[in-house]
C-alpha cells in the first residue's frame, strides 16, 4: 500500500496574515492527534502564496483527516480566512528520499 501525498495552494485575504499564522498552526497541532497522518506542514512563498503538504500512511488516512473532530474545528477558523477556494491535489508516491516507504 502506497503513501498517500495531498498538496494545496491557496492565498490569504487582505490583512488576515496575522489570523492565518493562528489558524495554520492550530490545524498542524490538530493534525498531531490524527492516526496515519506521517508528516502535515504548510510554507509561504515570496509572493504570499500559501503551499500545503501532507503524508498521509493511505487513502483511508487521508479521508479520516479531514473528517475528524479536531480538524474540523481548526478549519473552521481557516476558511473565512481565505482570499478563495484552495487548490488541492492527491497523489500517491511512486519514489522517495527521505520517506518510509
């Protein structure tokens, strides 16, 4: 059974910077809890766009995260926050370093 990948891109609204700090941080502590979630972080780029990046152990990990208890809530504050819809993206890995595969 393969690893399980999920990207994001999303931006910001204007002046919520500060908000979305609290938010994202609240959703990776939430995510600590979550079983078979390996690996859950978020960048920012020059340009102020948002990255996202999880392992997830598989696809039924996968759809449990989003289905928790404590991930709903952290989305909660992390919805209104966005500029709009986020791009997301799963996908299962085919070759790696650095992860057990």
């Amino acid at each position: 059974m393969s690893k399980v990948s999920v990207f994001g891109k999303f931006n910001c609204a204007e002046g919520k910077e500060e908000e979305m700090q609290v938010a994202l941080t609240t959703m990776v502590e939430a995510s600590k809890d979550i079983d078979g979630v390996e690996s859950y972080s978020y960048h920012k780029d020059d340009s102020g766009t948002y990255w996202f990046f999880g392992i997830m152990r598989d696809s039924e990990s996968a759809q449990q995260h989003g289905q928790s208890e404590s991930m709903k809530e952290a989305m909660a504050s992390f919805m209104p926050l966005l500029a709009g819809p986020p791009e997301m993206g799963m996908a299962s890995t085919v070759a790696s370093y650095g992860l057990d595969l």
